[in-house]
C-alpha cells in the first residue's frame, strides 16, 4: 500500500510537470519587473499562484528580492489571497474578482496556476515579461504581459485569454490588470466632466470598500467621468514629494476602474473594459486581448511622475509626437453654420495677416438634400453643399494655397442625422432597437462600426477627401454623440451576441483608424469630442493632438489645462484663443501658448494694438515652442490652492525655459508679493529673465539684463509682478554662455 502511494505521487508529479512545465516543481518563483528606478516584484507561492508582492523603489540588489517575498503575508483564510497577480473568481477567491469566466460545459469556477514566464528585451529601452497561468482542470489560459519602458518608468500591462475548450466559453469580466500597493494611507484624484467643465478634480481619502470609477456611455465616454487617475500615498498628492501613481486606460469604450481598501489596509486596484452589458463568447482557439492599462510610479510626486508620462507618450504613444505642429485659424465662432465660399475666402485673409500656418473649414460645409445649416440635419451627407461651395473644397485648398496658408475641414464620419440621405438608405447601419423611440444626442445617432460596411464607409469619407484633395494638410475628428438603445443589426444576422456590441464598436473604429493611417501616416488630425470626452491614450496613437473642451473661456483654461498635464504632453493639447470671456487678447494668447496654439475668432475685428499684440506672439510662439512642446514641464504654483498660477518648461539640457504666470483671482490688487521658486534649472549655471509677449508700447519690470544663477532661483526663486493690471506674464529664462 506504501509502495503504491509512493507510485500514485510519482505519477501525479510527472503529469503535473508535462502540464505546466518544469517550473512547477520550484517554489516562490521570482519575477521581477523593472524599470529604471521602480520594481514591481511577483512570486508563486507554496500553491504555484502568482502574487504581486512589492511595487516600489527598485533595489539596488537584485538578490535580495527574494527576501522581500518573505516580508509580507496577506493570506487570511477568512478572506482568501489579497495580493493575487490575477485574481479569479469561483474557487479560493471571494474578493472582486479580475477575471470571471463559464466555461464551456457550464462550469463559473476558475483557478490559476503558475506555468512559466519569459523576459524579453524589445530594445535597449523596452522589456516585455509575459507570465502564463494555466487553470489545471480546464484548458484555459491567461498571459500576463508587462512591457517596461526603462528610462521613463512607464509601466503598460494587458491580458491575452485563450482556450482549447470543446465550446465556447463566456467571459464576463476581464480585466487589464490587477494591482496590488501596500504600506500607504491611499489619497485617489479622479476628474469628473461635463460639457464645458471637463477635468474636474476630486480628491478623496480611500476607506475600506470599493471605489468604482466607470463609464457606460459606449463612445464619447468620458463625458461624464475620465479612466485617468492620481493615487498617492501617505499623504494627499505633492507635486514634488512622496510617491504616486499616474495612469489612464488606453481604450476609448466602456471602462471600469476599482479602487478596494483591503483587511490589510492595502490597495487592490482592478482596471480594464467595463464589464456592463459586455459578456463575451470566447470561441476556442481564439484570443481576447485586453487594452493597455499604463501608469507610471514615483517617488518624487506628481510632477516627476507627470513627466515620465509625457515623455513616454512623445516618444512611444502620440502620432508624431516629436514632429511639428500647425498653428491655425477656424471659422466656427466667425461664422457657426452660416458662411457661403465668398465669406471662407475672406477669411484667409485674416489667416494670413495673423501668421498663422492653416485654416480649418469648421461644420456645416456638406450636405444638399437636408443641408447642414444646423446640427439637425445632413450629418452623414459627405458630399459639398453646392449652394454654400459651388466650386467644392478644392477651390478651397487651391485659394488657400495661393495665400501660403494651408487647409483643413471638419468631419464627424461616426454619426448620423435622422434627417439624412444616409439613414434614408441605411436604417440598418445605425446603432438603435428598432422596437423602441430613437433617443438622440445634439440631434444624431452613432454609426455601427461593428459593421466592416460602416467601418468602410468611415475610411472612404477621409479618403476620399484627400484623393479629391491631396493638398489638404489637416482633419478636425468630432465625436458628439453617446449610445442609447445599444443593438446592432450587424451582429444580430451574423448571429454574434449583441454583448459583444460596446467593444466590436471600439475594435471597429481602431480598424477604420489604422486603414486612414497606412495610407495617410502623419496627416495632423485633431481629436475632438464636444470637448475632452474620448481623449486617451490609446487614441491618441492615430491622432496628433485633442480638443481638451469647448469652454475656451482662458480662465477656466488654466484649471483644466494643469489637470490635463498630469497626463497628456503639450505637444498633444489644443488651446484656442476665443471670443469666450472678457479677459483681454494678451491673457488668452499667453493661456493657449501652453500647448498647441489656434485661433477662433474674427481677426479683422481686432484693434490695430490687438492684431499687433497677436501677430508679435505668434513670432515669439514660433521661437520658443520646442520648449513647451519637448521640455520637462514643472507645475509651481497651484491654481486651485492660490490667487495665481505659475508653471515653467525647461529644455533638457537646462539652457532654456518658459514660465507662464497668470493671475486667477481678480479680488486681489497685488498677487505675487513673494518670490515664486522655479525648478528644473541647473544650479551652477547663470541665467537671464526677460519678460516677453509685452503688450504694445508696455515697459517690462524684467527686463533681462541681470543675471541670476540657478541656485538662487531655484531656492530664493524671482518676485512677478502680478497684479490685477497686469494679469499674465510670459519669462524666458536662458542660460548665460
């Protein structure tokens, strides 16, 4: 009987190894995952599944991981493993779940066991760790993919699900990633939006529980609440102390992120695809793959961590990130929908006296049957008004041409008017349960893009425009309309689950976006939203730039521009100078120089001063943007918590630096009475200040003929002279050769 036990165990032994390989047999698994100065750590335990045991400040030995595995035990049999890499549900588990599956022969437990892991060096910046986890019951997999980019700390993580079930399996939920923080006291920014009030930011102390942040309104869904995060601990988040994490979901659908304050006190932290509405049939041998959830850790506060975020996305996520950019001018608040061809012409005069570098043809430029002379009809009529462009955009961009200005349109190719040809003949091709009264959003519904037929129709609307136009230099991409009554006709005759709605949509948009971008690679298109409802990081891979909001008021700019910047680089941020608000032409040029500079007004209404005043900032924009847009941006003065708002870019080399500085609160006479403290200088050189973008005929109080080194600015810092009379004030400090 003792000799047969012995036998049994040797046998169960040898499946166990061919099944998940040879690392089975050898306990607490190390993996490491690091970038330059962070290490997020996981290790098997005694069971063979993956725990997230530490994510913090790399070690400078890397053989004392496994000591750190030794540190910590969250295992309570009261409430199960709190630290799972991966957490399933249905078996050992009974905290919110990642994953959620029913597998093919109905079966809703999953289990996850360590098989292997491989590290891969993409390039001299990149790592890529994938760790395979194997039910052992059921052949169903899950890949855990962590990809590092080194230098700037930026962490990108995903999931890939496959099985070789004889059915298919359901995936109700599926998470992107699975986090774990211990040993803080956790402080959680989110922003919540509304029309105009986009990038609004609550702060919060994080208690035992589960905070849920989502989004259910299928497109445009960050219209109501954004995926982007600060979390800080032991402590409200500091700009310049103490550690945090910055991230955002890459996906532009439905998401879900859960914050739980565990038994422990610690952090789990669950982001991914909303699982609302959302059950997914999984066919075998088939793979879902999760979006990216990307984040970044710092140990020197949100400004260190918002800088490793820009300079990732310049160089790895935004489309041309450190290529140019084109300053414009558009027609909207000249015209709205009312303009014929004469009156666009005339205004490229306007562009051309400015400087800038294109003009943009707002909405209300197609459509014959139901003309688009407001938003209730013609939308999805991509064909020129005759009546407002008899001879077409072309002669647009040809008379654009001839003044040395280039030219772009706006299109909204993912939504439809009830009062156009195209639902006419294509009722099938719109989003809508034709059981129910349509609900419309500004007048419109969305386009299936489930449906390859839509997503064609998609593409051809950008081709066709370039094909007709091969001058044109620039795409405004709208988005104005959420989901309601979610059905698609498409996959209703393919007999494909109408679950499956919310995230075919978003493949299909990603798949119409790659086709524009094979054939048009580096076209400028601009992503806009009624606003900053869609901007993400993921989208942000097909687009130059995006329209942060339709509030151009400078004010309220400066707050949701600094809340941006936590996550998005100036190079991608759209700032318009308007007719929204009374402040004065210098106030609004000196706010939209903090990103992507535009114009949206009626340029020969300006006063002889004015039109002086923006022509001289235009020429002063173009020498020192590469500044903004390429420096490391320090945030120095808070809006929210001051009367003013002061932050500066520095070149990397520290020889240069903008620092933009506002007053926004009017009340008070005098508003920097102390030296503001700069940062990002080098301490041991010497650097001129001199105050530019000078209104016509003022004398600045900097008149840069005194040197400063960089340890007293930095530490002392230098007194603006901000006051109710003179409310922005542009420096530009250079390093004495």
């Amino acid at each position: 009987m003792k000799y047969r036990s012995v036998c049994l165990a040797k046998v169960y032994l040898i499946v166990c190894l061919a099944v998940y390989g040879k690392n089975l047999a050898a306990q607490n698994v190390l993996i490491p995952i690091q970038s330059e100065n962070s290490c997020l750590l996981l290790s098997t335990d005694n069971q063979n599944r993956v725990r997230m045991t530490y994510f913090g400040k790399r070690l400078r030995n890397n053989k004392e991981h496994r000591m750190v595995t030794k540190m910590y035990d969250y295992t309570d049999s009261n409430i199960g493993i709190t630290n799972s890499a991966y957490t399933p549900s249905g078996t050992w588990n009974i905290n919110e779940p990642a994953i959620q599956v029913t597998h093919a022969d109905g079966n809703t437990s999953l289990e996850l066991k360590y098989v292997s892991h491989t590290t891969k060096k993409v390039d001299e910046n990149i790592n890529l760790t994938t760790v395979l986890l194997k039910d052992p019951v059921y052949d169903f997999q899950v890949s855990l993919n962590y990809k590092v980019f080194i230098q700037q700390n930026v962490f990108e993580q995903w999931v890939e699900i496959v099985h070789q079930e004889p059915a298919n399996v359901i995936l109700h939920k599926y998470s992107s990633a699975n986090l774990y923080l211990n040993d803080g006291k956790f402080y959680l920014t989110t922003f919540h939006n509304e029309w105009a009030k986009e990038m609004q930011p609550s702060e919060s102390k994080l208690s035992r529980g589960i905070t849920v942040i989502e989004s259910k309104l299928g497109t445009r869904t960050m219209l109501l609440k954004n995926s982007a995060f600060v979390l800080s601990a032991n402590g409200e988040a500091n700009e310049n102390f103490g550690t945090v994490v910055l991230g955002q979901l890459a996906w532009s659908g439905n998401f879900k992120m859960e914050y739980e304050i565990d038994s422990y006190d610690n952090l789990r932290l669950i982001a991914g695809i909303n699982p609302y509405s959302s059950q997914y049939t999984l066919q075998p041998g088939e793979t879902f793959k999760t979006p990216s959830f990307i984040y970044t850790i710092s140990h020197n506060g949100t400004g260190q961590a918002s800088r490793n975020l820009h300079d990732w996305a310049r160089n790895f996520q935004v489309l041309d990130g450190n290529g140019d950019r084109l300053t414009l001018l558009n027609n909207w608040e000249a015209t709205y929908f009312d303009f014929n061809e004469k009156k666009i012409v005339e205004l490229f005069d306007d562009a051309k006296a400015l400087g800038v570098d294109l003009f943009l043809l707002d909405d209300g430029w197609f459509a014959n049957k139901y003309p688009r002379n407001n938003d209730r009809a013609g939308l999805g009529d991509w064909q020129e008004n005759v009546k407002k462009l008899p001879h077409g955009v072309g002669y647009l961009v040809k008379e654009a041409s001839k003044k040395d200005i280039k030219f772009g349109i706006w299109i909204e190719p993912e939504m439809v008017n009830p009062k156009s040809e195209l639902y006419e003949n294509h009722p099938d091709w719109v989003i809508r349960q034709p059981e129910r009264p349509e609900v419309y959003f500004r007048n419109q519904l969305v386009l299936d893009l489930s449906n390859p037929e839509v997503q064609d129709f998609v593409f051809n609307i950008v081709d066709k425009l370039f094909v007709e136009n091969p001058e044109l230099a620039f795409i405004k991409w709208d988005c104005n309309a959420v989901i309601f009554n979610a059905r698609s006709d498409y996959l209703g005759k393919n007999k494909i689950p109408q679950t499956h709605l919310y995230i075919e949509y978003v493949k299909g948009l990603y798949k119409a976006l790659e086709r524009i971008r094979a054939k048009y690679p580096k076209i400028p298109m601009m992503l806009c939203s009624g606003g900053g409802g869609r901007v993400d990081y993921e989208m942000l891979k097909y687009f130059t730039e995006f329209w942060p909001s339709d509030n151009t008021d400078p004010l309220e700019r400066i707050f949701m521009q600094w809340n941006y910047s936590y996550f998005f680089p100036s190079v991608a941020t759209d700032c318009h100078v308007t007719n929204w608000s009374d402040e004065s032409v210098k106030y609004k040029v000196d706010v939209a120089s903090m990103g992507k500079l535009g114009f949206d007004i009626v340029a020969h209404e300006l006063d002889d001063t004015e039109m002086q005043f923006c022509k001289q900032a235009i020429q002063n924009y173009d020498s020192f943007k590469e500044v903004v847009w390429r420096g490391d941006l320090y945030r120095l003065v808070n809006p929210f918590e001051n009367d003013m708002a002061s932050l500066m870019f520095v070149t990397p080399d520290k020889n240069r630096a903008i620092v933009f500085n506002y007053v926004v609160n009017t009340r008070v006479k005098n508003i920097a009475t102390e030296p503001i403290t700069l940062s990002g200088l080098d301490e041991d050189k010497q650097y001129t200040v001199k105050e530019i973008n000078l209104w016509p005929g003022s004398i600045s109080k900097n008149n840069g003929n005194q040197t400063f080194s960089g340890d007293l600015l930095m530490n002392v810092g230098i007194n603006i002279k901000l006051n109710k009379n003179n409310t922005s004030i542009v420096l530009e400090i250079k390093a004495v050769e």
